[in-house]
C-alpha cells in the first residue's frame, strides 16, 4: 500500500556551498592593522564547506577582543550577503603573535658571548657593588666586559664607575644609528643613569621601562664581548621578566647577605631562574657582607648579619657557592668615589674578588660544557595570569 506524503513532509535537498565563492567572498574584508584581504594576508588559514554549513579558520596576530569579534561578524555578514543568506557559518579564531625583531633565539647578539645577570632578592645588599667588582676583576683578567645597568629605578653604575656626568655619543654602525656605551676602567657601560638628572625620579610603568632596556641592548654597538654583566633591580618582577624575554641569559649569579631575611628573597630569586619554563641555570650564589674584621683586630671575625646562611642556602639548593665578601669600609668607600675596590694592587679585597670571579668563570665554562645554549622567553597572559613560556 503507497503512503501519502504531504507537501509538507516532503523532503527536500539541501543547498550545496561552494569554496571558491566563499574564499572570493573573504578577499573582500580587510582586518584592521594587516593592509591586507584577509585571504591575501594569510589570516584565512582554512576554509571547509558541508552543505548549508561553512567552518572558517582564521589566524589573527593580535588579541585584541574587539579586532577578533569584527572579523567574526564581517565574515559571517559577507557569506551572507555575497553567497548565501542562508549559510550557516562557523568561525574558529587562533591568535598568534607576530615575531619581535627584538626578540631573538640563540645568540643574544653578535659578537656576545657570555650574558651573566646577577640578581638579589632583597634589595640593599650589595649586588650592584658585586657587579661592579666582577667586571672590573673580569677586565683585569683579560675579558672584554660591559655592564648593562638594568636598574631602571635606582641606577648606580655611573656613580660606581665614576662616570656620572658622561654621556652616550651617537656613531654609524654599518648605515644604522647606534649609542655608544661609556667606557671606564675598560668597561664599556650603560646606564639610564646617563639620560635622567641624578635628582629626577624614574616614573615609569613596566611597557616604558622595557622600551628603555631594548633601545640600550639593541641600539648600542657593543662589539665583542667576552661577558656582559647585567645589573638586575632587587626582587622578582617586570624586568626580569622584560630582559630574559629579550635575551638568552647564560647563567645568573645571585647576590645574598647571610641574614635570614635577605635569604629568604634570595630563595625565591633563585627560584625563578630555576622556573621550568624559564630554565636559566645559576651559577652560583655570592654572600656579601659576610663577616666584619676590625683594623685593629686582623684576626677576629665578627659576624653582624649571621654566619653562612648564604652558603648554607647554596647547599639547600644544590646551587654553588661562589664565595663570601666581608663587610670592609673601603668596599663602600671605593663606590662611592667610582673607583671599584678590586682595583686596589696587592689588597685583601682585590684576592677576595679574584676568586670570586675565578669561580664565576669556571662554573660558567662548566655550564657551557654542559647544557645547551639557553633561549629568550616568551611571555604570554593565559585566562588573566602571566605564563612564561621557551620560545
């Protein structure tokens, strides 16, 4: 027996999309900030029809929500106008960002060798002095060295170097404009220092003070270096962030006081070298103002800030420990004159310095022998928080 079939049960045959329409309708939208149709720019990364439906894959280089949803509804309000109204369109958009000329893998710049940040987790104990002393030590030896002064907010290497007052002249690098760093006592140096009055404060939000550190990193012709030595502000914050996303740090040497207060921020400064998704191996940690010895009495030592807790940590964390500088006036005195003290021929503080900077040396050797060349970071946001990640 034949069944009745009304008009309205009657089936019918579902309208068939065709991919060239599609992709001709695309090349009629523009994304803003590409110049580009958006099939032209490669932002159409795929285009797939079923029937009545269409799925677009689209690659965008921003993630800027308002730029992501005009794209959606442009696509969506093409299809419809230029191929079907009755189109059922899917849009799937991944966002990836564009490279950064600035950001570089591998070898941080040609002709550096060796990128050494020495940090502290506390500010006030010594790691700008530290720094000071190892470079001069380093140049001693024989190294080429430079200092980048990466303490935007409270820069002292003009003052340590005794070039307070000294600019960077502009030369011509290969047709490029280029800075040239100051040098002293064979260091060739540069600091914010140089472009700000010594009494003008630093404002500045995190975005500025990355722009200022990659202008002083990329726009200067530092030409070989056996090591540069990277003053790290205290803590763990924005710019260490902004410098290991721009460099591949070789190594990092943290600087501590033995005190139980300064060792706990030095805990986590190294910890975040030691991150997983950051990776750059510590070198070692340095106890600064270790032990105070009078004048008068050569052979006692006194120990006013605690006795090896900077040691003590080195072995809780399985890092080396680099050495120890007492407390000893002429240190300061040095510093605050802009004539380092490891300078000083034939001084207790100039030996101090020498192994010191021997073992900075040899663990850096070591870690070269070892691991593989470290990489720039490459800092995202994942759902609100900061997420680092290898590039």
């Amino acid at each position: 027996m034949l069944k009745y079939v009304s008009p309205i049960e009657t089936p019918t045959l579902k309208m068939k999309l065709d991919r060239k329409e599609i992709l001709k309708a695309l090349e009629t939208i523009t994304i803003a900030g590409e110049g580009k149709n958006m099939v032209e720019s490669g932002a159409v990364a795929n285009v797939i029809t079923f029937g009545d439906e269409v799925v677009v894959d689209l690659l965008l280089h921003t993630p800027a929500m308002h730029i992501k949803k005009r794209a959606e509804d442009d696509i969506k309000k093409t299809i419809h106008e230029l191929v079907s109204p009755d189109a059922k369109v899917k849009v799937n958009i991944k966002v990836e960002a564009k490279e950064n000329p600035n950001e570089i893998k591998g070898k941080a710049i040609p002709g550096i060798k060796n990128i050494i940040a020495v940090a502290s987790g506390k500010g006030g104990v010594g790691k700008s002095t530290v720094t000071a002393n190892l470079a001069v030590t380093l140049a001693k030896m024989g190294f080429a060295v430079g200092v980048l002064d990466a303490d935007i907010y409270g820069p002292s290497m003009p003052i340590m170097f005794d070039v307070e007052n000294e600019k960077p002249i502009s030369i011509t690098v290969d047709g490029k404009s280029k800075m040239k760093p100051v040098e002293s006592f064979e260091i060739k140096i540069l600091s914010i220092g140089f472009f700000t009055a010594p009494s003008q404060a630093v404002i500045w939000r995190g975005p500025m003070a990355a722009k200022a550190l990659n202008q002083m990193i990329f726009d200067a012709d530092w030409g070989e270096l056996d090591f540069m030595l990277i003053d790290l502000p205290p803590g763990t914050g924005d710019i260490h962030l902004s410098i290991m996303q721009s460099l591949p740090i070789t190594g990092a040497v943290v600087v501590s006081t033995p005190q139980a207060v300064a060792l706990a921020d030095a805990k986590k400064g190294v910890a975040m070298f030691m991150q997983d998704n950051i990776n750059v191996p510590v070198l070692g940690i340095i106890e600064n103002m270790a032990y105070f010895t009078p004048e008068e009495l050569p052979d006692n030592k006194y120990y006013i800030f605690g006795q090896e807790g900077a040691k003590n940590l080195a072995e809780d964390l399985n890092v080396p420990f680099l050495g120890e500088v007492p407390i000893v006036q002429s240190i300061r005195e040095a510093g605050d004159y802009g004539r380092p003290a490891a300078l000083q021929t034939a001084s207790v503080i100039e030996t101090i310095f020498e192994e010191i900077t021997r073992n900075v040396v040899q663990e850096t050797v070591n870690r070269n022998d070892s691991l593989p060349a470290t990489e720039a970071i490459k800092i995202t946001t994942m759902a609100g928080c900061s997420a680092v990640k290898k590039k």
